[in-house]
C-alpha cells in the first residue's frame, strides 16, 4: 500500500514536525512527507529537514495581493507533490477557504489548549489569568473558523500553582509531540471519520483513566 504523503506548513522553529520526522523514522508513522512549505525563508524548520532529505518550499505572503492569492500558491505547490493530508505545524497564518475547499477534512493542525477553550494566541497565558486548573492540547481537522474545526484528540496537563506561560507552554509542547503523530496515524489507516462535529475513531479500544482521548497506543 502506498504510504499517505504529507504537505507540512510551517513558520517557525518545527518541533511539530520533527517529532513527526522521528516517528516516521522510527517506522511507527506509515507516512512521508511530500515537502515542507513555509511562509518564512529563514525559518528554522526549513533548516531542521534539510539533513533528513526532504523537500522544501518558501511562499512569502508579501508577494500576493491578499490571502486567497497566497492559498492559491499553497495549493498550486501541494498538488504538485500528490499531498494526501496537509499538517500545519505552527504555520502562523489563517488558511482561507481557497485551501480547506481543496482538502476538505484533509487539513490538520494542533492547538496548545482544550478547545473550544481558549483559541487564538498567547493561550497559556489565558489559561493562567483565568485560574484554569487543567490545560492541555488538541489536534484538529482545519474549517473556516479560527480553532473551531472537529476534534481528533486531546492531551491533558494540570496547571500547577507555581506555573508560568513558559513552563506550562512547555509541558504541553511535550503532550503535542506524542498525539500529533498519532492523529495523523489514525487519518493514515483510516480510522477517522467525521460525523458533524465529532470525529469517530474506528476500532479504537475504550480506556476511561486516559489523560488523552483517544488513548495514544504503545508502539
């Protein structure tokens, strides 16, 4: 079976996307990725994938006349690789419809919050500011809203006392690196679907102590 081939959009440092490159190389993600695009030139996780051979792509926004025109260039360039499933991996623009018509339920991203809670920027600041005693992160399916597309599973972490923007940012940052492979495992043996607002995964064995829904699986 040919492996699903993956179309990451990235801004910035790629953490995402390497934990994403590990489990692949580990063999535990039957996927490759097609090539990486960024709408920074300098970003970090252009650099980070050159030594594992992958392609890449820099699209600058400031070249279009408005978002439309740059999605259009997106999908131009994804379409050229044959991309069965877009990641974003802290890729910090607002897709347009231009995009998501082209991969419909085929756009993912992951949020460092519970949605429907706290969307948007600087999360983990709200979560601190409004007393929060759980945080976590959630991988999604991408709409035309902002962090409102179907849930795929989330990660939970306790918010401590003690706790800064830094140091809850980074105990959920470690909570990403595990359930974002795995969502794009569940979408690669096709065990997602969606019905409305929820996202169903088939075959999945119930744990009701989970601190992640769905349980992410040993190896």
């Amino acid at each position: 079976m040919p492996k699903l081939r993956l179309g990451v959009l990235a801004s910035g440092s790629g953490s995402n996307l390497q934990a994403i490159i590990d489990n692949i190389e580990s063999g535990n993600l039957p996927c490759e990725i097609a090539v990486v695009i960024s709408d920074k030139p300098d970003a970090f996780a252009l650099k980070r994938v050159e030594r594992h051979g992958i392609k890449t792509e820099a699209v600058q926004s400031k070249t279009f006349q408005n978002r439309e025109g740059f999605d259009t260039e997106l999908v131009k360039i994804l379409n050229s690789y044959n991309v069965d499933l877009v990641v974003l991996a802290g890729f910090m623009r607002v897709v347009t419809g231009v995009l998501i018509s082209a991969f419909p339920m085929r756009i993912m991203n992951i949020h460092p919050a519970l949605l429907p809670s706290f969307p948007g920027l600087h999360v983990q600041e709200k979560a601190l500011e409004y007393g929060a005693k759980f945080s976590g992160c959630t991988v999604h399916f991408v709409d035309e809203g902002v962090d409102t597309g179907p849930i795929i599973i989330q990660a939970v972490v306790p918010v401590l006392d003690d706790d800064t923007e830094e140091t809850l940012s980074a105990r959920i940052l470690k909570e990403e690196h595990r359930i974002y492979p795995y969502a794009i495992r569940l979408f690669a043996e096709g065990r997602l679907e969606v019905k409305g607002r929820r996202v169903i995964v088939k075959d999945h064995p119930k744990d009701e102590g989970a601190m992640e829904n769905p349980q992410v699986l040993p190896k």
